[in-house]
C-alpha cells in the first residue's frame, strides 16, 4: 500500500475528528455542529472556507501556485435516525441518530486531505472541499447545485467516495458508468368501508385490496418489465387496523423502488399505477398513489473512472481495484452532481470480516484504518488532475 506520507502524522488527528462526528450526530440539513468543527480546522489552517451553502454546506478552496483546472473533492456529513447499539466509546450521544453510513468517517478523510494541501499547495488549478450536507434522500446535493455551487466554484470535474463494508478493506472498485442505482419513494393509501370482522361482506376491505398489492407491486420486476431492466421494488411499511375484530376504513402502503436508468423508474411508475387502480377496483375501494424520485442513478464519465481508479490502484496496488463489480441497488444523491460535471464516484473496500456490520445497521461503525487510505486517494486525484497543467511548460 502506497499511503501518502504527508499523511501518517495525521492519522491520530484524523481518527479524532471521526470519533467526535460520530459522537455528536446531526440529520440532513441540521448539521450545524458538524459544519462549524469543519469551519474551524479549515480556518486554521489558512485555507479559504465558504459556510452556510445550502444551509449547513461548506465549500473549502485551496489554490495551487498557478492557474489551472478546478477539482472538486465531495464528502458528506448527515447522519441517520437510528438508535445505535453497542459499547464503544465514541457511540452516539444522541439518542435515535448515529452515523451508520460512515459520513463522518468521509468528512475526516477529506480533511486530512485538506490539511496537506494546504501547506502543499504543488499543483496547478484549484481543489474546491465540498462537505455536503443531507444526502440521505433530502437533497443535499441538489439543494448545493441549486446554491450556486458550480456557479461559484468552478469544478471541471469531481470526485466522491464511499466506503464499502462489503468489499476487503485495502480493495476498492471503480464502474465504467453506472454505479448506484437511482431511487424512488412510494405511497399508497387504500380506502375502504370499514366494518365489523364477522361482516366483511358488508364493506369493502382496504387491508385485503392493500395485502394483494403487495405481491403484485414486488412482482413488477419479473413480470412486468424487460428482463435486461434491472430493478427491485420494496413495500417496507403497511399501516392499517388497530384491532383484531375490525376492518379498518384505510391501510397505507410506504416502500421504494430503484432501477439502474431514469426510463425503468418511469416505467415502474406506469405500472404501479395500472396495478393499484386496478386492484383497487377489484376490491371496490379507492386508491391514492404518490411516487417521487429522490435519487437520480449515479452515472460514471468512463474517462473520469479511469482516472480514479488509477489514483486507487496508486494507493492500493495492483490487482486490488476491481472494475468488473456490478452496479449496486443502493442510491447516492451524489449522482446530481455527476450529472453537471464529468467525474467518478468510487468505492473503499472496509470489510475486516465475514461480521463486519453493513451500511445502516444499527451496529456499524466506520473502519478507522481506512481513514489514510480515503484521504490518499483525494490526494492522489490532486496530483493526477492537476499535474498536467502543474508539467505544462
């Protein structure tokens, strides 16, 4: 492994950072401390900070010692509304909010990174530091792009990582255009004639119409659309009834659904609508449907991946970035920024185990290893972006 050497003095500095992130988790758009620790080290160091970008955003730029490309490096720093469990030190302090996804774990890399260039400074161009609030399907992304992020920053290309529990720590993967899955939210409400259980011929059962959706709904994949046409669709909540002798009057329907092109997601959308209004007609009740796309797919430029996974293979070795992995089913609102600028979205392998916890459960906890491998790769991104313009004569 070929860690950047700037970097090893930092890495108790870095773990530190993380610890205390994770410790004091904020959700989406409410990451006031967060942004304020964030404000603070990068002040310290000299380097120039924009706060307040989207409301909880921070923008962060380092200029080389000439004019050249700008590079933007994103981290994201929300948290999630889950109660953590186990005993380690540094857990929540926050009851009902921890970070399961790792997004304090991205922050520090990214300010590892920043705290060697800011004394570096050897490159060409200008590195905009994006920490990026509420990308757990609020809009982060979309709410910066929407502050002028691009506007005021000018980013010629970007760059974002993730790490990746189900990959070995000290391997990474890289996808030749589409790497996450975009996403869309659904709600169904059933209405009916609620009644007595003994009597159910005398309404209509919001609860059975609701019960056969369910089925039809998940079956919409394998039936329903082109094999090729990946996706999966997911009812995670049925609420409904209170009682074990009564038909309730209503029941809703609460899931997801995700497919790797924005035509699949609208194609799903077509066919959930003919499902539901025809089973609701079939029960003879009524049937209100909300679908909502929250992520776009995350599309890689292919030249831009191959960047990237040339700075990874830098880092980690030959051998050890995979680009053969299939785009994976999980979303990441970072696609809205791949759809502005040409750039990659890579993932860190964290595995230690066969045990190791996954992404949003409520035992997770980022590996701290991992901390100087994620701040090298954004280094490494400096130099191999930068670099031509730095040589140009």
């Amino acid at each position: 492994m070929n860690l950047d050497p700037a970097l090893t003095p930092l890495v108790g500095d870095m773990t530190a950072w993380r610890r205390r992130f994770h410790q004091h988790p904020e959700l989406g758009f409410e990451e006031i401390e967060t942004s304020h620790q964030v404000v603070r080290l990068l002040e310290s160091w000299g380097v120039e900070t924009h706060a307040g970008i989207a409301g909880t955003g921070v923008v962060g730029i380092i200029r080389g010692h000439s004019d050249g490309p700008g590079l933007g490096l994103r981290a994201d720093m929300d948290a999630l509304p889950i109660q953590e469990y186990g005993g380690r030190a540094h857990r929540s302090r926050r009851d009902g909010c921890m970070h399961a996804c790792g997004h304090d774990g991205h922050t520090a890399m990214l300010l590892g990174a920043a705290r060697v260039l800011s004394e570096r400074r050897d490159f060409a161009g200008q590195v905009n530091l994006i920490f990026q609030p509420a990308e757990e399907g609020l809009g982060g992304a979309k709410a910066m792009i929407e502050d002028g992020l691009f506007e005021r920053f000018g980013c010629d290309s970007i760059f974002a990582l993730h790490n990746a529990p189900q990959l070995p720590l000290g391997s990474a993967a890289v996808h030749s255009g589409t790497a996450c899955a975009g996403a869309a939210t659904f709600r169904v409400v059933v209405r009916g004639q609620g009644g007595h259980a003994a009597n159910p011929h005398l309404g209509s059962s919001a609860i059975s119409a609701a019960a056969s959706m369910v089925a039809t709904l998940e079956a919409i994949p394998a039936r329903r659309l082109h094999p090729a046409a990946m996706s999966v669709i997911s009812v995670a909540a049925i609420d409904g009834g209170r009682a074990f002798n009564v038909i309730p009057d209503s029941v809703t329907l609460l899931g997801t659904a995700r497919a790797f092109d924005a035509a699949t997601l609208m194609a799903i959308e077509t066919q959930m609508r003919q499902i539901v209004l025809g089973v609701g007609a079939a029960f003879s009740v009524t049937v209100d449907l909300e679908f909502q796309i929250i992520f776009s797919p995350t599309v890689n430029n292919v030249t831009e991946a191959a960047v990237a996974a040339a700075a990874l293979e830098h880092v980690l070795g030959a051998g050890q970035v995979r680009r053969d992995l299939a785009p994976v089913t999980g979303s990441e609102d970072f696609a809205y920024m791949l759809e502005r600028r040409p750039g990659a979205f890579v993932l860190l392998g964290a595995g230690v185990s066969d045990a190791t916890p996954m992404l949003h459960a409520a035992d997770y906890d980022f590996e701290d290893r991992l901390l100087p491998i994620g701040a090298s790769f954004f280094l490494q991104m400096v130099d191999l972006k930068l670099r031509t313009a730095r040589e140009a004569p």
